[in-house]
C-alpha cells in the first residue's frame, strides 16, 4: 500500500483532471506496475467514482465482494471483529482479493472522514484482460505479488504474536 | 404480520423482485411497439459486441468501431438477401401453387379413411363436412393473412430502417448507459447490483450467442437434408426450421408441419417421402442436442424443462412468436436477478441479526 499526504497531491497535480488524477494515483500503486501509462488511463474511464459520509459503511464481512477500491480522497478504516487492521489514505488501496475470488469479504470498511472512493470491479478487469491479454496477466501477477506480500505480513505477525 | 413478512429475507427479495418485474412490464407495455426491432437490435448487440471490440484494441474510436461495425451488418445483410431472396421468393411461388394440390391429398386422405371405417366398422364419419368445415377455416385465416400481409411488409421496412439505427446507437453507448444507470444505485447495494447484472449480462449473452449460432446450423443442416431427399423449396424449409428452433422444445414440433404438407402434395401420396421428411427433422435434432448445444450453448440456460414450456405458452400467449422466443432468456434472467437478490438480502440480514446478538 502506498500513502500519500493529499497536501503534496494538491500542490502538485493539474486540478480538474480527474482521470489523470486518479490514473497517476492508481500508476503508484504495486498493482499498476509495469502496465502503461496510457493503458491505466483508459481502464480509468471504466471505474466508478462513489462518495461516502463519514462514518459509512463501505462493505461488511460476509458481504460478497466484486471491486478493489482506492481512496481519492478521505480516509478508510479496515476493522475485523472490531479490530482495527488498517488506517488507510488517499492513493490507498483495499479489497483486492475480490478482483479474484467471488467470496465474501473478511473485513470491514468504514469511511473514517467524507471521502470519494474509485472502484475498479472484478467484471472491468475480465473485459479489460479479454481486450488486452498482456497488460491483463502483468496485472494479475501485480496482484499475485500484493497477496504473497500480504500473506507473508500476516505470517510474520503471527508468528511474533506466538512468540 | 406483514412486518414479520417485510422484515425476513425471503418476504423483502420477494418484494424487490416483484418490483423489479412490474417496472419491466410497465416498460414493455410502453415500448410495445418498439419491441420487436428492440429486441433484435440486441440480439445484435450481442452478436457484434465482440467485433467492435476487436476493432477497438486496433486503435479505432467507440464512434468509428460501431460504425464500421454497422456498414459490416448492412454489408452482410444487403449481399445475404441478394443471393438469398429471390430463391426464397421462387420458393414461396412454387409454395403457393401446391397449395391447391396439398388439400386435395388432405381431402383425398380424410375420404379414403372414412371410406375404410365404414367398411370395417361400420362408422360413419362425414369426412366431406369436416374437410370443409376446415378449408372455410383455412379460408377465413388466409383472407386474414392476406390483409395482414400489407401491415407484415410496412413492420418489415420499418424493422430494416430501426433496428440497425438502434444496434448502432447499442454497440456505440450501451456501456456508458449501463454505467449511468447503475452508479445510480445506492453505496449499501452498488457491488451487489454490478455483480447481479454481470452474472444476468453474461448469461444472456451467452445464451443468445449460442442460439443464435444454433439456428444458423439447424437451418444448414435441414436445408442439406430435404434437398438430399428430393422435397421441394429445401433452404424455405430449412430456413423454416432453423427460425422455430430458436423456440425450445415445440419448436422443432413445428418445423416438421411444413415438410410434412409439401411430402403430402404429392399424388398419389409418397409415405417414404413424410417420413423421410420427419427423418431429416428427428436427426438434425440429435445432432443439435448431442453436439451442437452442449458445445455451444451449454449451461447458459438451468431451467427446468417444464417452467421452460409453461413459459414459452404464456408467453406466446401474451406476447406471440416473439414472446416464445424470448421467454427461456427471460425466465433464465428472472431467475438469476431473483438469486442474487436473494443472496445479498440474505447476507446482509444474517449480519444485522449477528451483531444485534452481538450487543
């Protein structure tokens, strides 16, 4: 996961461009690397821009999940069994096993201040790896990486929390 | 009682199915006379999606591959009823001069067998009276057609005008549209719905892919074998045959009454010929259920076969040979809608009652 202070992302971004706002947020993320520039930007224009309250519940456990979500703006709690795993901001991104499981999520997400989220839904990322199959298997090998990341961060933890 | 009704989740998925289903029916209702052309277009639609997209990772724009793809379907089109209309037209002539001899053969047929119950047992059917009582029917449904005829040619120009207009204006917008109308939906329901409509979308269009392609290999295939065994008109009967097939099980039933009114026009009456007639119909059907659907369409429809017929009648019932052939996608979509709804209604209920228990 990447953070970025949004007072850097301010200063520096052309305002009013949204897509290429959030391409260059989605372009610094693991799950982007190595895939083009203007590919992203193109995947871009398929999401789905969503704002949320302060306080609101994005999605629960149990729920069937079908997006990876990255924060644009606000910030987003991730909670399992009310423990708090993560406190995430803009150019964050979560929720990303349901690009390849069709199960249901094991946490919850709750916007911690008003906050616009991107979705990029797992049937996006089926048209768009039919469209193009090369940038589609990087992607999925992104995603591969993120996970055996993740897993391995849990290990670790838990293997700490037995010691 | 009605809360206890309203609060479980079977009682709510009932309700936002229900609906659901009222506001597609009060839309039909309205665009009743667009429904035909609607429906083809997105049978289209459906078929020249993946085209377009060929077209797109190519380099062309959304405006340029829609159009491309719109001058291919008018291409194929115009050169398809160039070759093919002028045989389906002779066809037709030929058609219609052995009609006459068609209910003579009949009539002859009904005479002969009465004849022989009254020489065995004695019955006395009159054969003449019930013959005529069926060609003054015959008659009055022919006028009726004839006078139809005029309003079947100004619907068909109709349909040639619109429906590449609106498969254009499909290929081109539909996904803007679709995004449109559901990032209406609200934050608590919005991956549910993409999920239900992913599932709904990609079944129907597999389904209309398939039958489609299915259609095209029954009107080959029986086309082949009523010109092997020598019946007149062959591709006006195959083409026939390959258009009822797109009705699940009565329609096959009824591709073979034509084939079997022509092998009967012949005098003296050829019994080889009606049942090589049924011949060609039984074994294009084999071949379409052992190798054509499992291979092209295959589980793109889990109905029963029962809901599937009683379907296929209402819907003929109330909406004619259109509704036939639209019933199994719809009955297929209604019931994947009713599932999915089910499924989240359900999860999200599990979760309020578990941490209400929780507190």
């Amino acid at each position: 996961m990447n953070s970025q202070h949004p007072l850097w992302q301010n200063l520096f971004k052309p305002k009013g461009d949204r897509i290429s706002e959030v391409t260059e947020m989605w372009m610094s993320t693991p799950l982007f690397e190595k895939i083009p520039a203007k590919e992203c930007r193109e995947l871009v224009k398929t999401m789905h821009p969503r704002h949320y309250k302060k306080g609101e519940k994005i999605f629960s456990s149990g729920e069937i999940g079908a997006s990876v979500v990255l924060i644009r703006n606000g910030g987003v709690e991730i909670k399992a069994a009310e423990k708090l795993l993560a406190e995430l901001n803009p150019a964050d991104f979560f929720g990303e096993v349901a690009l390849i499981l069709d199960e249901p999520r094991t946490a919850d997400a709750i916007a911690t201040d008003d906050s616009e989220l991107i979705f990029f839904l797992r049937s996006d990322l089926e048209e768009w790896v039919k469209r193009s199959p090369r940038s589609g298997a990087q992607f999925m090998l992104n995603i591969a990486i993120v996970l055996a990341a993740r897993l391995r961060h849990t290990n670790i933890l838990l293997s700490l929390q037995n010691s | 009682m009605m809360q206890l009704f309203f609060n479980h989740p079977l009682g709510r998925t009932i309700t936002v199915f229900s609906l659901i289903c009222v506001t597609i029916l009060l839309l039909a209702a309205l665009l009743s006379p667009l429904l035909v052309p609607i429906i083809l277009s997105f049978a289209l639609y459906a078929l020249l999606e993946p085209l377009s997209e060929v077209l797109e990772r190519h380099g062309l724009s959304r405006s340029t591959s829609s159009l491309s793809v719109l001058l291919i379907l008018v291409s194929v089109a115009a050169l398809v009823f160039s070759i093919l209309l002028p045989h389906l037209a002779k066809q037709l002539s030929v058609l219609q001069t052995q009609l006459p001899d068609v209910w003579q053969s009949i009539m002859g047929m009904g005479n002969d067998i009465s004849q022989r119950l009254f020489n065995f047992l004695g019955l006395d059917i009159k054969s003449t009276s019930i013959t005529q009582h069926f060609f003054t029917q015959a008659n009055e449904w022919g006028t009726a057609a004839l006078i139809q005829g005029s309003n079947v040619l100004i619907s068909l120009t109709v349909l040639l005008i619109l429906v590449p207009i609106f498969t254009f204006f499909l290929v081109r917008d539909y996904h803007s549209f679709r995004n449109y109308m559901l990032d209406k939906l609200p934050n608590s329901n919005f991956e549910m719905g993409w999920l239900i409509y992913h599932r709904v979308a990609h079944q129907l269009q597999e389904y209309i892919r398939g039958i489609l392609m299915q259609s095209g290999i029954m009107c080959i295939m029986t086309s082949i074998g009523f010109y092997i065994i020598g019946l007149d008109s062959p591709i006006l009967l195959g083409a026939t045959a390959g258009v009822l097939n797109l009705i699940p099980y009565i329609g096959p039933l009824l591709a073979m009454v034509l084939p079997i009114l022509l092998a009967l026009s012949n005098v003296p009456i050829e019994l080889w010929l009606i049942g090589a007639a049924i011949s060609v119909i039984v074994i294009a059907q084999l071949i379409d259920s052992t190798i054509v659907i499992p291979s092209v369409i295959a589980n793109a429809v889990n109905l029963h076969p029962l809901i599937v017929i009683i379907g296929i009648i209402v819907f003929g019932n109330l909406f004619g040979f259109i509704g036939m052939v639209v019933a199994t996608p719809t009955l297929a979509s209604a019931n994947i809608i009713y599932r999915g709804l089910y499924q989240g209604i359900k999860t999200r209920s599990d979760l309020t009652t578990q941490v209400v228990a929780e507190q």
